[in-house]
C-alpha cells in the first residue's frame, strides 16, 4: 500500500509554475545531449568577479574569517555602503538604516515579509522582473499589475498608473533600468509617482540593481532626486551581483527607514541569519575599491546592444525598443504568432521560444515569463560571435515559418 501523498502549503500552490523553467529545462537538456545551444536566456553577466575581489575572499577564509557575523551584515560593510550612497547620490544614510542580505533578491523577499499584510496592494509596472508578484504573493500581499507600452518605450503613463491606484495601494516598485525591457523611467513619470506616493503615504521600492549598466550621458532619473522629501518611506534596493559580476557570491543591500530596515533585520535573523561572512569580505572589497568595473562592462555591452538592435530591427514584423541599461533585448515578435511550422501553430510566446529552441537551438525567455506575452528577451551578456551566429539563426528561423 502505498503511503497518501503529503499535502503542501497553499502558499506554495498559489505560486505559478514559473513558464521559464520549461525551456530552461528544456535547453538544459539539449545542451546534455550534446546540441550547439546558443543561450540568450541567461540574466547575470558574462565577465568574471574583478580579481582583487575574489583575492579578498579568499583573504577572508585564510584569516579564518568564517564564523556568524551581525545579522545585518558586518558594520564595516554597512559603513562602506552608505559611504558609496552618499558620494554616489549625496543620500545620508546611518549603517542601522543598512541590511546587507544574501542577494537582492532576498532583501526584496525581506523587505516584503516585514511590510505587508493580507489584502495590500503593490502596483508592479509590468513587464516586471518575474520574481516581484511571487514575492508579494508569498507575504500575503497582491500584486497589482499596471501595464507599460513598448509604443512608449516601456515608461510608466501617470494615467494609466492612476487607473490602478486604490485604497489599499501600500507601495509601489520602480526597477529602472529595467529587467527584462532595459528601459528607464522618465523624470516626467517618477515625478507623477512622487506626487501620489507622498500624498497617499505609499512604500517606494526602488531596485536599482542595474544603475551602473546605463548607456545614456548625463545622470540616470531617480525618485529620490526628483523628490528629496520622499526618503522616509523609500527603500532602495541595489547589490553587487550585477555591477560587479558577483552573481554567485549572494551580496545584496538594502536602505531605508530605520523602524523598516529594522523590521526586516527581524525576518532575516529567523531565517537565514547573516549573509555568507567571506561573500561580505569580497563585498566591501567591491564597494570600497576603484569603481570602474562597470563602466569596462558598459563598454562590451553597448558594442553589442546597438549589434542585436540593429540587427533586430532588419527583421520583417519585429520591433525593439533601444534599451538604456541592463543587458537585455526585448524584441515584440507577436506579428509571427499565429504563424505555423511543420503544421505546428505559434500562438505566443511560450510557443516561439520553444520553437527557437528546437529548431534554432537558441534559447530566449518567452515574454509571458514577465507578464509580456509579446514579447522575447534576449540576453546580451554574451559574446558578440554568439549574438552574430544567433541573429543568422533567428532570421532563418523566422523566415521558415508560414
Ligand atoms: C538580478 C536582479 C536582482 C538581484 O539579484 P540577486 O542575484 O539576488 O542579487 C534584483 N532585481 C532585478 C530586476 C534583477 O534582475
């Protein structure tokens, strides 16, 4: 007889099977088996942690630097941080109104556990990067999706935010540049935000993990700079994962109000305690030391961005708003759905990408991934060599279908 099978918790049936993991498993597969897999699909750089920073972790198990340390993050740490904040943007931030937690994804998880209750609402622009609705759901909270247009360039339309807005909005997460469109929002937008933010009292989440990967001149928009007096209800959200190619290492910080940061310090001390105190020594080496690594990276980026947008742009039917910063491409391919191969249809995203896969053998993530269905994202964290073999193999592809 065999054993009844063990329920789980609601919380985690409420959560979507992420769409993605079908054609990561897919192209996974595929790889095994031996196939000439070009991979888009990957969202983290493609250059190595800068050597003095892996030197400073390995510095730090060598010294024995290996035992629990301050749930927040080590106070050095949590200094240099604040250091970066106010000579990068001139925000005063004490280090108790720090938390360095194990990425930043998990500041966010943090963040969400220690501000909402069932029944409040997160405007989420979409498309959202995919972990933001999971994260709200699994605190209790609904997130609220407020739709952008790649006719506007993904900026956020004060009108149409409006139209979203209730009273049991608690917050709002701005994310720009954006995972997964790399665009940015306008001063014009935040300026709309700032104004209902400060007269309804909302949370502002600002992820800035991709605010050193920009490809524009001049100063990026932020809130916080367009509305100083909004400092006491906005957690900004940044991490060494992105600029400093530390993916792996699980570096991510948090900064905001003290009764917030302190909030969420209670979370994280019941669950995952500190982050890993070697990946806190190679952090402040990263946020100490000569900060020019991003902008190196830039550089091979912005080659290859105007390369894929150019290139995508030539193709019958696809458009692509020019990304300003991160490393993605967001290409609205939707004038092929509806289109078949071999007898096969191709209804939408989810579709296309798994032909792309299977007769491409490329893998990009289908757009309904970030609740985008026309679109395809496209990573350029990767060579230029494989971009160039990748857009052949697009357009071929493209053009086999009827
Ligand atoms: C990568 C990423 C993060 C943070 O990632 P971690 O690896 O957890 O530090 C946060 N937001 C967005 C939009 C991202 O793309």
């Amino acid at each position: 007889m065999s054993a009844p099978a063990i329920s789980l918790a609601d919380r985690v049936t409420q959560i979507k099977p992420s769409p993605t993991l079908a054609v990561n498993a897919k192209a996974k597969a595929l790889k095994a088996s031996g196939a000439d897999i070009l991979n888009f699909s990957v969202g983290e750089p493609d250059f190595d942690t800068p050597l003095h920073v892996r030197e400073a972790g390995k510095a730090a198990i060598d010294e024995g630097f290996t035992r629990y340390t301050a749930v927040p993050g080590i106070p050095e740490l949590r200094e240099a941080i604040a250091r970066r904040f106010a000579e990068d943007h001139g925000w005063q931030y004490d280090p108790d109104q720090i938390q360095v937690s194990c990425g930043g994804k998990h500041g966010l998880y943090n963040m969400a556990q220690a501000l909402l209750n069932p029944g409040d609402e997160v405007l989420v622009p979409t498309p959202y990067w995919v972990s933001y609705p999971a994260i709200i759901q699994l605190a209790g909270g609904t997130p609220v999706l407020v739709p952008l247009s790649d006719k506007r360039d993904f900026d956020l339309d004060p009108s149409t935010l409006s139209q979203y807005v209730t009273s049991k909005t608690k917050a709002i997460i701005l994310n720009s540049p954006s995972n997964p469109t790399g665009s940015l929002f306008s001063e014009e937008a935040l300026q709309a935000v700032a104004k209902l933010a400060l007269e309804r009292g909302w949370v502002i989440i600002s992820d800035d993990i991709y605010d050193t990967i920009t490809y524009i001149d001049g100063a990026l928009p932020h809130i916080l700079k367009i509305e100083p007096k909004l400092k006491g209800q906005t957690l900004i959200l940044n991490g060494v994962s992105k600029s400093f190619a530390m993916t792996g290492w699980r570096i991510g910080y948090t900064a905001g109000p003290q009764h917030i940061i302190a909030a969420m310090n209670k979370i994280q001390s019941q669950s995952t305690s500190n982050p890993s105190s070697v990946a806190q020594k190679a952090a402040l080496c990263a946020v100490t030391g000569p900060q020019d690594f991003p902008a190196e990276m830039c550089k091979a980026f912005l080659e290859r961005r105007d390369y894929f947008v150019k290139e995508l742009r030539s193709i019958p039917g696809v458009t692509c708003v020019n990304p300003m910063g991160a490393f993605y491409v967001f290409p609205n391919m939707s004038s092929y759905y509806g289109r078949s191969f071999d007898g096969k249809p191709i209804e939408n995203s989810l579709d296309l990408a798994d032909y792309l896969l299977d007769e491409a053998l490329l893998a990009g993530v289908p757009g309904i991934a970030f609740g985008a269905d026309d679109f395809i994202r496209f990573s350029f964290a990767t060579s230029l060599e494989i971009i160039q073999e990748g857009l052949h193999r697009l357009k071929d592809a493209l053009n086999n279908l009827s």
